[in-house]
C-alpha cells in the first residue's frame, strides 16, 4: 500500500515498483472509475491502481470545543494551547501550513515551503501543539488528551462507529488534501500473479462495497454505491400497522 505522496515518485525512480499486468485485472478495467486512470502520479495505472481516497480535515471533540471548528486558524487558536494534535507526515503537516498561509501545495517550490514552516513554528512555539501524531492521535482525541486535530476522513467514522465516541471532522474553509491509497507490487515480490488476483480481488463490485461499508474511506468503484445502498435498504425496519 501507498499513496500518491513523494514516497511515490521515489519508489518509481528508483525501480521499485513493478509494471502491473492488466490483462489480469478485468474487473479493475471494468468497474474503477475513469477518474483513476488518469492520475498525474501514475497516469494509466502503469504500477498501481487505487485501494480508497480520503481527505485531510480536522476533527474536534465537541465535549471539550464548544463552538463550531471552520477554519485552519483553528489549529492556531491560542484557546486549545496545548490540546492541538498535527501529524508527523512531512507532507501533510506541510500541506497544512501551505494553505495556512494563503498559499497553494499543487506547484509549490522552496520559497512557499519557507512560509509554511514558519507558520508550523510559530504554532509550535507558542506551545499550542501538544504532540506530531501518526495515527494515534485517533487515542489522543478518544482520550481527551487533544481536542482539535488534523485527521483523516475515514478514521473519525471508524473511531466513532468502533468506541462510541462523537468526534466530528470537518474541511476547513481554506481546503483540505485528498489523497489516495494504492495497491502496488515491488519489484522483488514473490507471487505477483497471486498480487494481481488478490488486487482485483477488491474490484468486483460485491467486494468493492464490503470494503467501502468497513473502512469507511471514498471507493474508487462506482457501482459500489448502489450495492451499499441495496444492502442498507434489506435492513430497514418494517413498520407494522
């Protein structure tokens, strides 16, 4: 599994991914969206196909912020001094800080990315953040320890569904990031013919849909929806009259 991040390109460049075999991947050809093959990081699907989007937003606690979270200025709120959680990803805490300031990541350079770290800085200086997470700031926010963070979509649903808690995620006004998971095979791996049956395992859309329901994440199979959609209506409660 990875996304469409720097790591991407740096695997590419480096021969570590493996071509994929298409002819071995009808129902990825049948039922993924167009959209997915025409990705600028890996156009045609030549060494991956896509596993979910999600986005990055914030999520909040509202037991503990009692007022609506809009802004990315939120995160630099002198009011939740030391209950912020930011990510430990290089590029989604730059990202961050990019749209912070006015400024867009899609064709950002040096001078941009100067900006945004001073923005980080001051965050990180006036003792606001209390901790750079990777995924377990999802603990952090169950737990009270933070109550505002950066997240990611999925995972807000997954903890609510999961523990009960009511945590809510939000796209600020300024953006967010979306971003894709993709399955890929390297170059050394073993059975890749068995990697590709698994791979387009997860496009048959029965399958597809199961995976949306679980993890909570934006399918890259259309079809999926109206699955899901059947399978909730089989569900519904019968009223009695």
């Amino acid at each position: 599994m990875i996304t469409n991040g720097i790591q991407f390109g740096q695997f590419r460049a480096a021969g570590f991914l493996a071509p994929l075999d298409h002819s071995r991947l009808p129902d990825f050809t049948a039922n993924a969206a167009r959209k997915y093959t025409e990705e600028s990081f890996d156009p045609a699907n030549v060494f991956s196909v896509p596993w979910a989007s999600g986005i990055t937003g914030i999520a909040y606690d509202p037991a503990t912020v009692k007022r609506p979270i809009t802004s990315l200025a939120d995160l630099w709120d002198p009011e939740f001094k030391g209950k912020v959680g930011m990510m430990s990803d290089v590029t989604e805490l730059a990202n961050f800080g990019l749209l912070s300031a006015g400024l867009k990541p899609a064709g950002s350079g040096q001078a941009e990315w100067a900006k945004a770290a001073a923005k980080l800085q001051r965050q990180k200086d006036a003792g606001l953040v209390r901790n750079h997470y990777e995924q377990d700031y999802l603990d952090a926010l169950g737990k009270g320890e933070i109550w505002i963070s950066q997240a990611w979509s999925g995972d807000i649903f997954q903890k609510n569904i999961s523990d009960g808690t009511n945590l809510k995620f939000v796209i600020p006004r300024e953006g967010g990031t979306i971003w894709t998971d993709n399955l890929a095979i390297p170059i050394t791996a073993a059975n890749p013919v068995d990697a590709l049956m698994l791979i387009d395992f997860f496009y048959e859309v029965e399958n597809a849909a199961s995976l949306a329901g679980y993890i909570n994440y934006v399918c890259p199979v259309p079809a999926a929806r109206d699955r899901i959609r059947k399978d909730a209506a089989a569900f519904e409660p019968i009223t009695l009259s």
